[in-house]
C-alpha cells in the first residue's frame, strides 16, 4: 500500500521508492527465511521418526529377525538420529537468525556451514534409504517376511520417513545453496536495500 505525500513544517514529503523496496524484500527475507525453518523441522521430524521407527523395530525371540542384526537397518537408524540432531541445530539457528537478525556464526561461515552441511547428511539420508531398501527387498524375496511382517512392515515405514527427511532436506539444501550464491554474488546473504 502507498503512503501519501504528508507535509512536515511546510515540506511536502513523499515516501521514496526505495523505502518501499527496502520493506518488501525484509518481508521476503522474513518468508524465505521461515520457508527454511519449515523445511529444517520437517527434515528434523521424518528422520527422527525414521530412527524411532528402527530403533523399536525388535520382536522378542531368538529365531526372529532383529534390526541390529543388518548393517543397511543400522545405517538407516544411525543416519536418521545424525540427520535430527543436525535438523534440530539448524532450526534452532534459524529461529535465532530470525528472531535477532544476525547468523549464530559469522555470515560466511554460516553460508557454507549451512550449504556444506546440508549436501553431506542429505546424500547420508539418500544412501541409508538405499541400502536400506535393498535390504529390504531382499529380505522380502528370501520369505523372511512372510515369518515375521510387522518386522518388514516397520522397516520399510523407518526407510520411507528416511526418504521423506532427504526430500525436506534436499529443499533445504536448494534454498542454502541460493544463499551461497547471493553471498558470492552480493557479498551477503540477501541483497538487503536500507
């Protein structure tokens, strides 16, 4: 919305445009930066639950099948609780960064923590989902499924939180990496007019 021109001690002043573009892109700031927050604690709450989900994946008795026993379910329960606690520590510096206006660490190791950070426990995330998968498919072609399903049912909802973490993840990972470029390009993480 524009302001009109007010008059002060006899002065007609008019809103400058820059001011008007200075409050639209704080606003976008503000989204983009919430847009993250949102994205972080999805990633942090489908790889936490894909860990729970593995972790509790264990039936009483010998002859059954147990996660533990299978290094892809050990991969995929150790990477979901690395990939939540590296979500829950990045939305906690993005409530910071939004709530006090400045980065936990100094802005350019902030970029490239972020965007280097984001890269690694993504592709962990997408390689645990795998070797989980195929583990899983395996498991389901030699009849261990058919002795015990609910152990093969919670695998595979563990392996699909896992994926569903790497997607949320992922976009994460896109928005940090448009936040590298506009520091490369701009010196900062956002071209912010004053």
């Amino acid at each position: 919305m524009m302001r009109s021109p007010q008059v002060r001690n006899g002065v007609v002043e008019t809103p400058s445009p820059s001011h008007f573009h200075s409050s639209v892109s704080v606003h976008k700031l503000r989204r983009f930066n919430i847009l993250i927050v949102v994205f972080r604690f999805a990633s942090f709450c489908f790889s936490l639950a894909s860990a729970i989900f593995m972790f509790t994946n264990s039936r009483r008795g010998s002859d059954l099948p147990q996660w533990h026993h299978f290094d892809a379910f050990r991969f995929v329960a150790v990477a979901g609780a690395i990939v939540a606690l590296y979500s829950l520590f990045e939305v906690g510096a993005s409530v910071w960064e939004i709530s006090r206006g400045a980065t936990v660490f100094p802005e350019v190791v902030q970029v490239w923590f972020d965007f280097g950070h984001d890269q690694v426990f993504a592709y962990l995330l997408l390689s645990a989902g795998s070797a989980g998968t195929s583990l899983a498919r395996t498991l389901k072609e030699i009849d261990t499924c058919t002795v015990s399903n609910a152990f093969c049912v919670q695998s595979d909802i563990s392996i699909a939180f896992g994926f569903a973490g790497f997607i949320f993840l992922g976009f994460s990972s896109l928005l940090s990496g448009f936040r590298v470029v506009s520091f490369i390009i701009n010196g900062s993480r956002f071209n912010v007019q004053n």
